[in-house]
C-alpha cells in the first residue's frame, strides 16, 4: 500500500514536471 501510494506520487510529481517544462517552452520566448 505505502509503494503503491509513493509510486503515485512521483508518476504524478513527473506528469506535473513536464506540463511545467512545457509552459516554459510555449511563453520563455515571450518573456
């Protein structure tokens, strides 16, 4: 159950990074 619950997390910490790593691509040229 704990595993489980810290595999969620980090999958979800890594989807989180990604969208944020994104947002830098599309608006750090317009900045």
């Amino acid at each position: 159950m704990y595993v489980f619950k810290c595999f969620v997390s980090e999958s979800n910490f890594k989807l989180l990074y990604g969208f944020l790593i994104r947002n830098l691509e599309l608006f750090g040229p317009s900045i």
